[in-house]
C-alpha cells in the first residue's frame, strides 16, 4: 500500500510539472497570422540612442548600461539592414502598462538614407534618396540630418508615416528643410563644438511605427560638373526621436490661480489674477501632463560662463513641489530646478503665476540694486504668468551639457513656430517639447534646447533652455541675435494657419513680464549686435522691434506670415500687460 501511495504522490507531481511547464511556454500565433506589429517603445526599442553620424560618434544610452542586455543598443557602426530584426510579434500587448518599470526617457533611431529607384510617375530622379516603407519601433517626431552644419538641403523631403494606433498610413507630409536660421551664434563655443550637424526642422506625427522617406533635389541648380550625388548633403540620415513616456504629476488641473510673493503681504481682499482663457473658445487651457524621468548622475560645473546651480531655497508655501520625488533628483535635475529658486521650491513641476504687486515685489527681490529710481517709484512690468518647469514637461537633464551659459541682459525678445506641425492636442504638448529637445542635443548636437520658452496652442508657457526663467539665458533660437535676447517658440507650423487667440495672449503675457525684469518696452525699438547672419553682418548694430520675428533678424519665413502678422497685437497687448 506505501508503494501505491508513494507512486500516486510521483504521478501527481510530475503532471503538476508539466502543467506548470506548459503554462510557462509563449503563445506563439502560426505563421499565418495577420503582419507582426513592432512593440511599443515601451517593450521592444532599446532606450538608448543608436546613431552615426560620424565614425568617431559613440552609441548614447538614456539609461545606465547595466540596464540594457549588451545586445539591445545596436552598434552605430553596422549597417542599418544587419541591425537586429525587429520582433515577429511583441510578447506583450502593445498599449500594456509597465508599473514596475522606469518611464523610458526616450531614444532615437538614426537611419541612413540610400538611393532610391528612379520613379517617373512621382516624379524621382536618380539622384533621390530616402528610405522605402518599413517597419520601425515607435516614434513620434521625425527629421532628417546630415553631416556639414554649414552645407544646405536644397530641395523637397516627404515622408509618410503609420499610425501605431490604427495601423493606418498617412499622406505625403512635408519637412521643413529652411532650418539653418536656428542656432548658436558663429565663432561661439557652442557652434565650435565640433557636434554640430545640418538638420531640416522636426516634425510632430504621433506615435507611429512605420516610415517612408524619400529627398528630391532642387535639379535647377545642378550644372554640367555637378554628379547626381552632390545635388545633397552627404550623411543624410532619417532621426526617428521616441519622446519617452511621462507619468501625470500630482498637480491640480487647468491653470493656476496667481498668487502674490511671500516675501510680503498683499493688501486684504486683493483680487486673485487667472490665466486668461482662450477668448475665442472660452476655456482655459489643458494642464500639460509632466514628467519624473530616470536620469543619470551628472556632476555641477563652475567656471567661465558656466554657472552652478544657486541655492534651494526657495518662497514659503509655493505651489508645484513634489517633495517624494525630491530625494530621488540628481545634480543636473536639482541645479536645472534650483535656478528657479527664488520663484518656485524645488523639484516644483510649474511656477506659479503672480499679480501684478506679488510681481512689482519680486522685481524689486530680483533687480532691485539695477533699477532706477523711476522704475522704483513706476516699475513697468507684466504679471508673472504661469510657467511649466522642465521637470514639468519632462526634461531628461543627463541629455544636455551640464551647466548654464547666461548673456548680459534681455533687451528684445525673438517669436518663432517650430514647424512641427498643429497635429497635436494640447495634453501631448510635453511630449512635443521632449521630443524637439531631444531632436535639438542628440540629433543636431546643440548642448540644449535652442529656444528659452516655448508655448502650445491653449496658451501654456514652458520652460526651455535651461538657466532659469528670470535670468538672461544664452539660447540657440536666432543665427546672429542670441546675445541679449530671447526666443520664444509657438508650438505648430503658421504658414498659413493662425494661431489661437490663447497663444498671442500666452506670448504678450511671457513678453510683459520677462521684458519688464530688464526695463524693455514691449511696444519700443531696440539695437543689437549682429553675431553674424545672412541678413546682418557680424558686428552691425541693427535697429530691432523689441518683439521681433524670427525672420526680422535672419532672412526666413519663421514665425510663419500667420503668426508675423499677429506680432503687433502682442506688442500693444504685453504693453497695456506692463502698465503703459
């Protein structure tokens, strides 16, 4: 009987293996099954940033090394078609949540252009280049770049995408090509930095996982000893930039309610300042999602031009902080966030908006020892609107160069579109900007985000380079005139669309105030220094609106005829902000 037991007990075990065994193997579909999807960025992209630029470019990773099998970064010196196959089908579900994982910070995908077949019926040459159909991993922004900084695309790029969602496949979409307007300054260590390439402006298309590319060539130009190939840039390379993902921080929806400096008291009953709505539709504008990305620890620089993070602290009672997710920020993270000290504490995801005497109060804390006795007695100066923080929106700081670099004042301010397109909702506007900085520092190798504030469609206002928001920040937004000046970027391309009420009112409240910290008339003129451009020679002095275009300092169509022509309306709007 012990022996009939004892075999009974090595039955039932042995099934309970082999049911466990089975239970443990993948479901694997035949191969009958419908076409294989890429895994989202999520599960099947590796996060770090595969490129080649040049021989000498090392593979970039978004995460720490120990993070990633050795195989999951592809080497940037194998061909793209030995690169590894892409998974016939993703284990996961595509859209399954990963709550045990670090949010991605993103990656991007480099992939050389080659020569396409001739196409007479589209109109090909046999100097064409792009890429047939494919499939890619996710994506969301895309752009083209090539290896000289200094040579131009001359010429048509077109791309078609599919939608992750859907599966479906756009239309013929064009890139901006006209983008060598945007930069640092000639002779400047940030455009001597040997990193800098060529690049068309980056375009927005959502999440997608398929690509067609193709280049045609401006032929008009070409003459008798010119070769087919020499028609483009060498080096092009297609950038497919994976935003990342980004939890919602804890913060309250819709815009904040304005609130007066801490460092005094506002007269009893003082009515609290809103963000103005949007005056054509009357609502406020979407609360941006924001972001506690996994970042790397980086060290603080000081020295020449480079300025370490100030001190933490910051007014009792501001709104914004995350005091959990504090501890967790690195020494980029912290210095990029302590520059905002005296606005906001630490680790906040926006800074709050001020009324007008909370802001009269901060200028007098801020710049007080450089004001007259005028601007003492009369400050002119616009309520603080709003700001979402760059950890607000997401900013992986282990990307950019560590540091800040600061010009000497603010005496003009530059408006710009980004040529992204206006595909995009107001609550995908952090992911816009995640992937434009991303586009701007591993893409084309600024050591940041070129523009200082950039601002969606429902009127929000972020941050961009990073320095702090009441300081003059050196940006990289217009060739010739980034010393003494801003840049601020609308979100969207404004050829020939116009940009939403809430926009122009987002830029005459940003210009109201951060002009009004430096004593600059929104309404006035102003002289600048040429750094060197197309339009201006290095070294003139040019007579500049204080609210300018793009396109007033460099010969461009940025911001778009649509948003030029809106400039004289934020003018006399940031002026009547101000008190004048």
């Amino acid at each position: 009987m012990s022996r009939i037991v004892g075999m009974r007990g090595l039955l039932a075990t042995s099934i309970g293996v082999t049911c466990a065994a089975a239970l443990a193997l993948p479901l694997t579909p035949p191969a009958s099954a419908a076409t294989a999807r890429p895994a989202s960025a999520a599960e099947a992209a590796p996060s770090g940033t595969a490129r080649a630029t040049s021989p000498d470019t090392p593979v970039t990773s978004s995460l720490p090394d120990s993070s990633l099998p050795d195989s999951s970064v592809p080497d940037s010196s194998v061909p793209d078609s030995a690169l590894p196959a892409l998974p016939a089908h993703p284990v996961h579900p595509v859209h399954r949540a990963h709550p045990t994982l670090p949010d991605l910070p993103g990656s991007t995908q480099s992939l050389p252009l080659t020569a396409l077949a001739r196409d007479r019926a589209s109109g090909g040459g046999a100097a064409d280049q792009g890429l047939p159909r494919r499939d890619v991993r996710h994506f969301s922004l895309l752009g083209v770049v090539w290896d000289d900084p200094a040579a131009e695309l001359h010429g048509r790029v077109q791309v078609r995408t599919r939608t992750s969602d859907t599966g479906a496949w756009s239309g013929w979409q064009d890139v901006e090509t006209h983008n060598a307007d945007h930069g640092a300054d000639p002779g400047t260590p940030e455009s001597a930095s040997g990193r800098i390439r060529g690049a068309t402006a980056p375009l927005w298309v959502g999440d997608s996982d398929g690509v067609e590319i193709r280049v045609h060539p401006d032929t008009e130009r070409r003459t008798e000893e010119t070769a087919p190939g020499a028609l483009l840039p060498s080096g092009l390379r297609l950038e497919l930039v994976d935003p990342g993902s980004a939890p919602p921080e804890h913060a309250p929806a819709g815009p904040p309610r304005s609130r007066t400096l801490t460092t005094g008291s506002a007269p009893a009953g003082a009515p609290e300042a809103m963000d103005p709505p949007d005056a054509a539709t009357g609502k406020s504008a979407e609360t941006a999602t924001a972001a506690d990305e996994a970042e790397a620890g980086e060290g603080l620089v000081a020295g020449e031009g480079i300025e370490s993070g100030e001190g933490a602290e910051a007014s009792e009672g501001s709104e914004g902080a995350e005091p959990a997710a504090m501890t967790a920020m690195t020494a980029e993270a912290t210095a990029a966030s302590a520059a905002n000290a005296p606005l906001a504490p630490l680790g906040a995801t926006q800074i709050p908006a001020l009324d007008r005497l909370g802001t009269e109060r901060e200028l007098l804390a801020l710049r007080g020892a450089e004001l007259t006795q005028a601007q003492r007695a009369k400050p002119y100066i616009g309520p603080r609107p709003s700001i979402v923080t760059r950890r607000g929106w997401g900013a992986d700081e282990k990307l950019r160069e560590s540091g800040f670099r600061y010009t000497t004042k603010v005496k003009a301010a530059f408006v710009h579109h980004t040529a992204s397109g206006n595909g995009y909702k107001c609550s995908q506007a952090p992911s816009v900007i995640r992937g434009i900085y991303r586009y701007h520092v591993k893409s084309m190798g600024w050591r940041d985000i070129g523009y200082n504030f950039l601002v969606d469609k429902c009127g929000k206002i972020y941050e961009g380079r990073a320095g702090g928001v009441a300081k003059p920040v050196l940006g990289a937004h217009t060739l010739g005139f980034n010393s003494n000046s801003m840049g601020i970027a609308v979100l969207g391309t404004f050829s020939s669309a116009k940009p939403t009420t809430a926009t122009v009112d987002a830029v005459a409240r940003l210009t109201a105030w951060k002009l009004g910290l430096f004593g600059a008339n929104p309404k006035g003129k102003t002289y600048l220094k040429s750094g060197g451009g197309n339009l201006y020679g290095k070294g003139k002095n040019v007579r500049l609106n204080v609210i300018s275009g793009h396109r007033d300092g460099f010969a461009t169509e940025c911001p778009g005829r649509q948003l030029y022509g809106k400039l004289g309306s934020a003018r006399s709007t940031a002026a009547r902000f101000q008190g004048r």
